[in-house]
C-alpha cells in the first residue's frame, strides 16, 4: 500500500512539475467526417504520452495513440487518432463499455470535484454524464448537444468531435475556470488495455491525477442556462397519441425574454415565449402529443434575441391513465386509521376518455351514486354508516367502457392490535401512535463520527425528536438485492419475482419491529431508477404493512411523488470558494426552498414534504470546499418550514463536531423548532402578499390562536422588503424569537424590512422559548468555540494540505484525512483502520512539505482506544530515529507524549501497537 501511495505522490507532482497544456485556437472550416485532415488541426498542438494505469500490471503500452484540443468562441475541438494494427478484430456488435472506445474527461471547475464524461467507440453507440461529489452522484440525466464523427482505416481509427460551450450546462458561471482539468482516455478491447494521457493508478476517473489545460474560454453569463425537466400531466389518449401539458422547469441567470422550442412532441405544440427571472422558471407547453408510452427523448432548445443559450434533450415518460380517483376522506393510502371520521368517504374522478359522461359508484356492492362527469372530472361525497375494519371496496362502471371500471380498495382500521409502533400520514404530518410528529433527526446518526462525538451527541440535548437508525428500516431495493438496479431497476418495468419475494420477506420480518418509517430509496434520481419500478413495489409494500410509510430522499420530488409517502429533498447547497477571494453557492437558497414546494405546491395532504438540508462540507473532496455559515443554515431551515417542511433530516454527522457553527448551528435549529411545535404542528400556513415572493418568504402560521411570524432572505445581498397583508392586523403585539427583549409593533397590516443577507426574522404573538439561548448569544458560543480551536499551541493546525500521508489503511483520497486530522478539532473521526486492523500493522506516516518543517517538544493523537505504547520515529539524515517520550500523560481520548528536548524533522511515523478493536483517530497535534 505504501509503494502505491509513494508511486500515487510521485505522478501528482510530475503533474504539476512539468506545467500546463494549453487550448489552441481553431482556425478554418470544419468538416465532421472523423478525419483529421483540416488547418485547424495541422496548426494545434498534438499531446501524446499516453500510458497504462499503473495498478493494471503493464509498464507500456503497445500502439500509438494522440490528440488535440481546440476551442474557439463557440466550440471545443477534439481530434483523436488511434494506431490500430488489429481492426479486423473490432467487436462491432458489443454495448459501449464493450467495444474499443476512448473516454474523455473535462473539469471546468479545474478542480475535479465535478466533471464530465464522454465515449466515444470505434463502432457503434456513444455516452455522456456528468458526476458531482467527486464522482459520487449524477444529480441530472446529463444529454447535451454534441457532434461527432469516427473514420476507421486499416491501420486505425480517428475521431472528431464538436462540443458547444453551453453543453458543459451544469457548471455555474462562478464556478467555471479558464484552466481545466482533463483527460483522455483509451480502452483497447483487442488488446485487453487501457491507456491515458495522465498516469492514473486504478481507473479512469481520477481526476485529481489529471492534467491541467488553460486557455478555455470564460462562460457567457447569458449561457448559464439549465433546462432541468420536461413533466408531461397526460389529459387524453386517442388513436394511440396521448395527449397533455409538458411542463419545463429552467434555470437562468439572466432576466429577460426567451423562447422555448421543443421537438418530439408533436406538431401542434408551439414555441413558447416567456419573461423568465434569474433563478428558477417554469414554463407550460400545451397540445403536446406523443405517439408512444413509456419513455420518449425530446430535443429542447431555449433562445434569448435569437441565439440559442441553452439546448438538451430529455426523456419524457409518457404514462396515460384512463381514470383516475383520488380519495380525500380517507386521504392517505385509501385507509381510515385509528381516531380518524370514517363516516364519510369522498374524492374526485378525473376520467381522460371524452366520451364518457356519467359513472357509476358501487360500495361494497351497493349503489353510492351516479356521477356526471363534466370536463373530464366528477367529485362524489356518500356516507358510511358504522364502517367495520377490515377492506371494502369502491367500484367506478363506466357505461359502454366496461373494459376501464375501476375498483378501490378501501380499508379501516379502529386501532392498532400490531403490538408495535404504528405510523400514517395525516394532512401533510406524520402521525405516530395517534400523534402528530414533526421529526428533528440527523441523517446516519453515528455514522463516522466516532466514539468521542457518539458519547457527546450521546449527552447533549441537540433538540433532536430521536436517531433515525432506531426510527427507521432500510429496504431499498439496491441493499436488498446488490445488482438489482443494473439489472431492471432503470427501467420502467414491472419487478421480478425474485424481487418481489425478498422484499416480502423482509417486510414479515420487520413490520413487527417498532420503528416509524421505512427508508426505501436514497437519491433514486442520481442512478435513473425507475419511478415507475418504484411505484410497483411501493404498492406491494403498502399492502403488506399499513402501519409503515415509506421514505425517499431525491432531488426529484415531483417524479417520485407517488412512489412514497415521506419524500425529502437532499438539495445541498455546496458552499465553494473560488480562489480569488470570493465565496458561493452552488445550490442557491432559492431552489432549497423549490425542491420543497414541488411537492406542497401539489396539495397532496397524503405526503410528508421533508428537507435534508447541508450541515457539512465536501472538504474531503476539494481544498476549495467550505463549510455554510451560521445565516446559511438558518435561512435555508426557515425557508423550507415556511413553505411546509414538516420533517427535518439535515445531513451533518460525519461533520457535525468539524466547526463550532455546525454544531452549535444544529442545536440552535432544533431546538428552536421543538420550541414551536405548539404553534408550527399542525398549524394553518398563510402566506402573506410581499414585493419580493421570488427571493424573499414571508408567511404566518397559525394554530389555535397563536401565530409565527416567518421572514426569510433568500439572497446573499441585502434586500428592503415590504408586507401588505391585512391578515396581520390581528396580532397586537410580535415578540422577536431568541432575541433578548425585542418586539414588533403589532395591529398593523403593512411591514418594512431591510434584511441583511440570509437575515431571517422570526416572531410569535406570544413570548416562547425564553427559556433558551438567544441567537447572540449562540452566535457568542461560537465564536469562542472557534477562538479556542484555532489558539491551541499545534505546528500542524490548518496544515493538512502542507503534509503528505501514508497509512496502513489508504484511503483513496487522503484529502479528507488531511483535513480532519490538523484541523483543531479533537473529538470528530478522520480516519479510521477498520478495514485491515487485524490483518496489517497501524501505522501513519506524514511527510512534512512546502516549507512545513515542524521543530516540537510534544506529540498529542487525539482517538479511541489509545495506547501508551506507540512508537514514533523521525526521519534524520536519511534514517529513522526512534523517540522516546519522557513522560506520558493518557485521558480517554487523548494521549500527550513528552520527548523532553526539541526535535525538527521533515517526515515523522507512528507506529501503533497491534489491538482486537479498530483504531479511530481524530487529531495529532505537535507541540514546540
């Protein structure tokens, strides 16, 4: 392991020893017909090199391979040739990972923590995606506009390629450099090797290993354009063409007019044109029409005076069905649970066939009512009298469409006899045991936080309403079956019976179990799983226990939206500085608050709207990663109750104790949110009128008499806002949340504001949470948290990336590692040998560079367990010197090596004594 981080090193610095690549400009015409013969290619620099993976066992490679790289204003050029002496063995009928293909790689950031990825084969079909978190997730069906073209010839083959600079349409104008980092890539099938112009270790995503490129243009602030979505709500199917309003949701950075242009949705669809502001839009399309169900690619192109900013296609899952009914009494999964009024059951009919005028209902065999549908719709409203538990049935007969009746499965339970804990859902709420909740969790509660934040999370009141491991079972369908997402689960089919059969037998083993919710899906959208494979087995589930509700969590509410019953958004808002001095979001506030109200815009009183909002940071994938500050977390928090969050699952563990604001900032969240839940459970939203809706909230919630008062800036700039709602008149008098003494006036309708960046302004009608810190006072706390972690006496605080590691157990990055480690906070995991512990001997080796040559009297480790018994050595005149402490003091989590005298060293080991329990470590300090 240490040779292959010695040889890992060793390439990094090559890297960048050796300089930047540069873009060459295009000059002439372009023709795409693969073969590389215009100006613009004699003229462009050509880069070869390229060379096998280092851990694929090959020292060279066998054939030829080049390229080149151009740009001008609009395009990127990409010319490869591959020496092939062995085309007569091209595999011309494999998929695209089987075929000879060359993959590229581009990182706009130049940072590698977001990048893109295109293949192209020698023969047959091509491939483009983008991945985010350093390759962790794919947060959009990634489908731009690109061009390409493959010339094969006897002795090898050559691609061109044309990309638009708007095909990069997930990277913000912010974020985008004019150095990238990128690669090329060849996977020669023949010949069973890979090769890459940058030297890579594993595979061929690593692109912290690839080289940088500058000279690329800067990103036209007109082109940060991203059409996210294309819903089609069918309204009608007849000889075989479905009918509906596709709706399109747009991301733009600048206000102004534009123009929405689609293809693939029949010819009666027409261009729209439309004011879209800076941020989201969403846009509606009528008389789109579809010739086929299930999934159908559209081309959609947006202008602005002409010139098109924004282009992709998409794929539209067209679903038609012919009738359908949503019950309101019972609402949630057709059911009447425990207290609730079954002596009335109603709802809505919405039937797509035109010709049908009246249905018929039939409970439990008896006539109900007859309906007369007007304009597609029907409601019905009939009493029950002394409904008994167990399941009856709502039959729809549709005359002369017998062939379309429907039958509703209606059940009623008058309490629980399960013996264990029983969950529903009621009016947008989560209702436990009879009681309404709103749950206050962190996500993977205990997950690599280690043993020191475990007992101090442990001991802490945190406002937390439970652990989500104890309320919830995972029955994801991935876990359950490992393969089973590459083998059916992206697509839109039915499951199979294998599926089926281990998901039932883990539901007979757990609904007996006392939990609250099943945690069915995690971030479906970033794999393409199949709504329509989900919605199956949530069907099945929803049968086999109805005391469970089922949560996912998917940047995509809305396509998800009835394949669950708890559904919470993950938009993390990916605090980034830029290295110029500057700061940003790449999720802005204002679409945390959107992904929220995709699904409380709906109605929809059956589902539970949850935000897990971001209470760390991806430093472990980027030194330009930061963490949200303590106006981010709360205006972030604010915005999604007021738009009807009802549970709260912010992701924070494993970085929950890195910075004083993140802990300090959960707490103050939620234990400000369990303060008002007399006023925010099950209380009535009102949103008042305002002259900014669209990066302000302003809302007042209301339960039996008592009134929030919810003021939120959305933007990271001030902003005077003005209220003009007379339903403010009723309350005399406002008492300003966690804010010592301070009032509103109250009697009055109009309000004005001038809020700070990010400001919140929270008020009651009546005084509530006095009891608790004030938000100064929060905001004290952390200050002199973070005063303290930075004062310590340690060589080695905030020099992670100035120290080189090498361990017993590598991780593939050591970036994480290095900023855990030297970050002055002692108590939260950094690393960890759980892996190999009983098979290797613990050791951490740094390597001290850039001008850190540490001189240091004392050694402390911060971890769990520890031992006295460690030995360290420094590296002196090219050999290992063994130290020896002259006193040693251990407390549980910490032990503090004193060698006496001073020694200086540019490279230091710590050899750890063999043990039956893993080792986790959370901070080494260095004492002068």
């Amino acid at each position: 392991m240490r040779v292959l981080f010695l040889a890992f090193f060793s390439v990094l610095l090559a890297v960048f020893a050796a300089g930047n690549a540069k873009l060459s400009p295009w000059e002439g015409g372009f023709v795409l017909d693969g073969k590389l013969n215009e100006t613009g290619w004699q003229k462009a620099e050509t880069h070869s090199d390229f060379k096998p993976t280092s851990a694929k066992g090959r020292k060279t490679v066998e054939v030829g391979t080049w390229f080149k790289m151009c740009g001008d204003a609009d395009f990127l050029y990409v010319g490869v040739d591959c020496v092939e002496p062995r085309m007569a063995e091209l595999d011309r009928k494999g998929g695209i990972w089987i075929s000879d293909g060359v993959e590229f790689f581009f990182c706009p950031t130049g940072k590698g923590n977001e990048y893109y990825q295109f293949r192209v084969n020698a023969v047959g079909p091509v491939f483009s995606m983008y991945y985010a978190e350093s390759g962790a997730i794919r947060p959009d069906p990634y489908a731009p506009f690109w061009e390409h073209a493959v010339d094969l010839r006897k002795d090898g083959w050559s691609i061109e390629m044309r990309i638009p600079w708007r095909a990069f349409y997930m990277t913000s104008t912010q974020a985008w450099s004019q150095t990238w980092r990128l690669n090329v890539a060849r996977n020669r099938r023949v010949a069973r090797q890979d090769m890459s112009w940058a030297q890579l270790v594993d595979d061929f995503h690593e692109t912290k290993l690839f080289p940088m490129m500058e000279g690329f243009p800067k990103k036209r602030p007109e082109e940060e354009v991203w059409i996210k979505s294309a819903v089609l709500s069918a309204e009608a199917m007849k000889d075989g063409v479905c009918k509906g309003t596709l709706a399109v949701e747009i991301s733009t950075l600048q206000e102004g007019k534009y123009t929405l242009k689609c293809q693939g949705i029949g010819d009666k669809a027409k261009p729209v044109e439309a004011v879209l502001k800076s941020g989201v839009n969403n846009l509606s399309i009528p008389d789109a029409e579809f010739k086929s169900t299930g999934r159908n690619q559209i081309s959609m192109v947006l202008e602005k005076a002409g010139k098109v900013v924004g282009e992709r296609y998409y794929t539209v899952v067209v679903q038609f069905t012919p009738v359908k009914v949503r019950l309101s009494r019972p609402e949630y999964r057709d059911t009447f649970y425990p207290g609730q009024d079954s002596s009335v059951i109603a709802g809505e009919i919405e039937v797509m066939l035109p010709d049908v005028k009246t249905v018929e209902l039939k409970f439990d065999g008896k006539v109900a009512g007859r309906l007369n549908v007007v304009n597609g719709k029907a409601s019905f409203s009939f009493k029950t009298k002394d409904l008994a538990d167990g399941k009856h049935n709502l039959f729809l007969t549709l005359p002369g469409k017998e062939t379309e009746n429907t039958n509703v499965p209606i059940y009623k339970y008058s309490k629980n006899d399960t013996g264990h804990t029983g969950a529903w859902v009621e009016n947008g709420w989560l209702v436990v045991d009879g009681k309404p909740k709103l749950p206050r969790l962190i996500y993977a509660h205990y997950y690599h936080g280690g043993k020191a934040l475990d007992e101090k999370t442990d001991a802490d009141d945190l406002g937390l309403s439970g652990k989500d491991r104890l309320l919830r079972k995972v029955n994801e369908p991935k876990r359950l079956i490992a393969d089973i997402e590459y083998r059916e689960a992206t697509r839109d089919v039915k499951p199979c019976q294998q599926m089926y059969d281990v998901m039932r037998a883990f539901i007979e083993k757990h609904r007996n179990d006392d939990f609250e919710y099943y945690y069915f899906s995690d971030e479906p959208e970033c794999r393409e799983v199949s709504p329509v494979y989900l919605k199956h087995l949530y069907e099945f589930v929803k049968e086999l226990d109805p005391w469970h509700p089922l949560q996912i969590t998917s940047r995509s509410p809305a396509r998800y939206l009835d394949c669950a019953d708890i559904l919470v958004p993950h938009p993390y808002t990916g605090p980034m500085l830029d290295g110029k001095g500057g700061r940003f979001l790449n999720v802005p506030i204002q679409r945390v608050r959107n992904y929220v109200t995709q699904i409380t815009s709906t109605g929809r009183k059956d589902k539970v709207a949850g935000i897990m909002s971001q209470f760390f940071s991806y430093k472990g994938n980027s030194v330009y990663a930061d963490y949200p500050t303590f106006e981010e977390l709360e205006s972030q928090t604010w915005s999604c109750v007021a738009n009807g969050a009802h549970f709260i699952y912010p992701y924070a563990y494993h970085d929950l104790g890195d910075r004083p604001v993140i802990y300090e900032g959960l707490r103050y969240v939620m234990t400000s949110l369990r303060a008002l839940e007399p006023i925010t459970l099950l209380g009535n939203t009102i949103k008042l009128n305002c002259n900014l809706p669209d990066t302000c909230d302003a809302a007042m919630l209301e339960r039996n008499g008592k009134y929030l008062l919810i003021v939120v800036n959305l933007l990271p700039t001030a902003q005077k806002l003005s209220i003009d709602d007379v339903q403010l008149k009723k309350i005399k008098q406002w008492h300003l949340f966690r804010v010592e003494g301070a009032k509103l006036d109250g009697g009055k309708s109009k309000y004005a504001f001038e809020l700070k960046p990010y400001e919140c302004i929270i008020a009651t009608s009546e005084p509530v949470g006095e009891e608790l810190l004030s938000r100064k006072a929060v905001l004290d706390k952390i200050a002199q948290l973070d005063k303290e972690r930075l004062s310590r006496p340690n060589l080695l605080l905030g020099n992670g990336l100035r120290i080189e590691i090498s361990s017993s157990n590598q991780p593939r990055t050591t970036l994480g590692m290095r900023n855990k480690l030297f970050d002055g906070t002692r108590d939260v995991f950094a690393w960890s040998n759980a892996d190999n512990y009983s098979k290797v001997e613990t050791f951490i080796d740094m390597s001290f560079v850039q001008r850190l040559v540490p001189e240091f009297r004392k050694l402390r480790i911060y971890g769990y367990p520890l031992d006295e018994k460690v030995q360290v050595s420094i590296r002196k005149r090219g050999e290992w010197k063994k130290l020896t402490p002259v006193s040693i003091k251990k407390e549980k989590y910490m032990v503090e090596y004193d060698f006496g005298d001073k020694s200086r060293t540019v490279r230091m080991r710590i050899d750890f004594p063999k043990k039956n329990t893993p080792l986790e470590l959370y901070e080494i300090e260095l004492e002068p």
